[in-house]
C-alpha cells in the first residue's frame, strides 16, 4: 500500500557527566581539578533517500533512541560523543512537530539531512570552574538532556506536471499512454487510489509526470479523500488539467467541471490556484466529445487557457500536448534561471551596500518569571536546560546557578517582583529556598558520636 504519512517518536541522545576529580599524584602537592568534560549525546538526523517512495517502514518501527555520551574522566581525558542516528525517507518527505504543528524541515534532494533532534551537549568538568579565588572547584556540569519530541511525516510526491481532474476523465489511461507507468484503467471512477508517478520522454526532453486520484466536489473540504490527495500536486510545477468532454459518466457540462475544479484547488491553496495550467479535453474519439469540443474550446480561448483536443484511448493529440509541455517547462526553466541570475547580480558590495547585522536577541522572551501564594516560579526553555546540567544540592552548585541567572537577567526579574531570603522558588523540577547557599551539616567523629558531643 501507499504510505504517505506517519508519526514516530525520537529521543536524541544525553550528554555525559563533567567528572568531578582532583589532581592526585606522589609528589605532586595541591594537584588542583582535572575532570574531563562529557560527550555530547547523539543527534537525530532524516536523510532523502532516492531509492524510497512510501514511509511504509515506519508502520512497525515508530521509536527510535540515540545513544548517550559518556562521563569524562581524571587527567582532563573527554568522554566518547554517542554517534548520530541516521533515518533514511523518501524525497518529498516534510516534517512537522507533533505537539504544535512546527514545521521543521522539508527534504527534497538525496542525501540531504536534516536535524529533527538535537543531543545533549557534554557536562562541563570541574577544571572549568576554577579562577584565581577558588582554586578547587568541587562542581561539575551534568550532561544536557537529548530532544525528545514526536514529528509527523508527511510524504508529497515531487513532480514537474501533475494531472488532474474528475474521476474517469482519462488521467490514468494518459499516464499509461505517455510513460511506461502502468496505473489501474478501468471504466469506473476512483480507480486511481494513490498517486502513480511515470517518466516521459519527448525528443531529447524528459519530465516526471504525477497521476493524482480524482477530485470531486468538496475536496478541499476532505470530501473523497480530497485533502490526502491534493497534496501530492502541491510541489508540481505544471498542471494538466483533463476533462471528459464526452460526458461519459452523465458529466454533461464540461464548462462546469472546468471551474468546478479548479475552485476546489484555489479554496485549498491559493498558490495551487495560481499554478500554470493546460487543459486536456479528452475522449474527443467519441462524437458527444466532438459536438461539444467547439463550446468548450471557445470558453477557454475566452479565459486565455491553452487548450488541446486529446484521445487518451487512440493515442491521437498526445504529441502535440508533450510538445506543448515541454515547451512550457522550459521557458519556466529559463525564467527560473535569470531570476536567479539577477539575484546574484544585485548582490554588490559598494556604495549602498548595507551589511546585515542582526537584531539584538531579546532576553526576557527566554524565560517567564510568575508570583505566586506559594513564591515564584521561573520557567522556560534556557532554564529548564540550566537546573538539568547543575545539582543543586550542593552548594557548588548553587553558587553557579545564582551566577548563570544573574547573567541571563532572572534574578534582576525576581528582585522587581519583590523576592526575599526565605522565598520557595520553582525553577523547572527544582525547588530552592531563596537565599544565601546553606552549607551541609557537619560530620561528628566516632569519638564525638561515642560522648555525645555536637
């Protein structure tokens, strides 16, 4: 079966632990930190494979994990960066966020990748926290916790023409009679179920041709699986639309049709609306084709659409459509071209010349500040990856932390919303008591154990 959209799971890989650890050698005094950083944990990459043309392997294997990095170690020695995980889709393949519809990437060239998962960056170790004052940092960074996000997939079949067109208008029987595609023509509508795809050949010329299952009345709207078919026109170039002039099915208005289709396509995509178009009036072997073929052809005249008499059946008129195609697509080809090419002309640097400097990032959409009966809480992104990477129960760590939100401007936020020592503050999956860093209870010797003394 064709499959054409799938929904799977990732988690990227966690960054190893920064080590924790001291210089310890004979006759090396006061040694000072030599903790290695952790590795970065593995990302999760889609690669275009050309070799592909359904996500149907994703109708079993739905979760996919990337290993983690691993912990540094003594004498400054890295922890080893988990390898990347690889998901080979096909060409045409887009990705969205699951949770918010987020568009995250689009692959359409073989071998092209694209990052769907970011892994962990690598715990920093203690060496890089010692300065001039603090000589013997007992801190470390924890690994960044991977990505972890389900994405749809959606396919789009690419192609340079798309048909399209009511069911039973001929589409399937043209595609069979231009490529070596050979679709399911039979003499009831819907036989087409999924797109076909052919290759034509036309002189020195070739282009992909796309056999789109039928449209009715209401597809925009999802009515016939409209809205799982008109996708697949979405990245063709040209389209040909087929009508049955014969009115074989009892279809005895041509005209209608003609407008009755194409406002489906502007009421689901004005850009699809706006696509360049020839019509193919077909089955013009029959003679209710013909007696209606000089209405029709003076209506299009009128709309300033080309228009080409057609019998998919006898193969009569085929030439001169390819022709007309051809043709088409490559005056697109060289418009696409020079526009290009003006592109790259305009781009001078000289007088006039404005360098491009981004905007100032602006810090206080990072992160949200709240006041609550219960105290604070202090949410977001860049915080919710600070409190994971740092122990808070250390006073170590609590010192870096204090420092880190200084830097990003929360405690400067806090202080406006009237903060003070004792305060409960909600940062993440942590909770702190606001405040000087509290030092941990000091440990009594067996003899002061043994005579009670505290």
């Amino acid at each position: 079966m064709f499959y054409d959209h799938a929904t799977i799971s990732l988690k990227a890989g966690n960054g190893g632990d920064g080590a924790m650890h001291m210089r310890r050698e004979k006759y090396v005094s006061l040694g000072g930190p030599d903790g290695g950083d952790g590795g970065r944990g593995g990302s999760i990459y889609l690669e275009g494979d050309p070799n592909q043309n359904t996500l149907i392997s994703f109708r079993f294997k739905r979760h996919f994990v990337a290993p983690d990095g691993t912990g540094g170690g003594r004498r400054n020695s890295h922890g080893r960066a988990g390898q990347d995980t690889v998901i080979r889709v096909p060409l045409g393949t887009v990705v969205h966020d699951a949770a918010n519809g987020e568009l995250l990437g689009d692959v359409t060239e073989p071998k092209q990748r694209v990052l769907i998962a970011r892994g962990g960056r690598g715990g920093l170790g203690n060496t890089h926290f010692k300065t001039a004052t603090h000589q013997t940092p007992e801190f470390a960074q924890r690994g960044e916790p991977g990505q972890k996000r389900d994405v749809a997939l959606e396919l789009r079949v690419i192609a340079d023409v798309g048909l399209v067109g009511y069911p039973n208008a001929g589409k399937s029987s043209f595609l069979a009679a231009v490529s070596a595609a050979r679709p399911k023509v039979a003499a009831y509508p819907f036989t087409t179920l999924e797109p076909n795809l052919g290759v034509v050949g036309f002189a020195d010329d070739s282009f992909v041709l796309a056999d789109i299952p039928g449209l009715i009345e209401g597809a925009s709207d999802g009515a016939g699986l409209g809205l799982q078919f008109l996708r697949h026109i979405e990245r063709t170039r040209l389209l040909l639309h087929i009508i049955d002039v014969a009115g074989v099915d009892g279809r005895a208005d041509p005209i209608g049709d003609f407008h009755r289709i194409n406002t489906e396509l502007q009421r689901y995509s004005e850009a699809l609306a706006t696509r360049p178009q020839i019509v193919l009036a077909n089955k013009l072997d029959l003679p209710e084709a013909q007696e209606a073929w000089p209405e029709f052809r003076a209506e299009m005249a009128s709309l300033g659409i080309p228009v080409f008499p057609l019998s998919a059946a006898t193969r009569e008129g085929v030439d001169n459509v390819l022709r007309a195609v051809i043709i088409r697509l490559n005056a697109m080809n060289q418009a696409e071209a020079d526009a290009r090419q003006a592109d790259v002309d305009s781009f001078a640097v000289g007088p006039g010349f404005e360098r491009y400097t981004p905007a100032p990032r602006d810090r206080a959409r990072d992160f949200h500040v709240e006041k609550t009966n219960d105290g604070f809480i202090v949410s977001g992104e860049p915080i919710d990856r600070l409190v994971a990477m740092i122990d808070v129960h250390l006073i170590a760590g609590q010192a870096y932390l204090k420092q880190r939100l200084r830097q990003l401007g929360v405690i400067a936020s806090l202080d406006e919303l009237g903060i003070k020592t004792g305060d409960t503050v909600v940062l993440g999956s942590e909770r702190i008591r606001w405040g000087p860093p509290e030092p941990p209870p000091k440990r009594r010797s067996a003899l002061s154990r043994k005579l009670g003394v505290r």
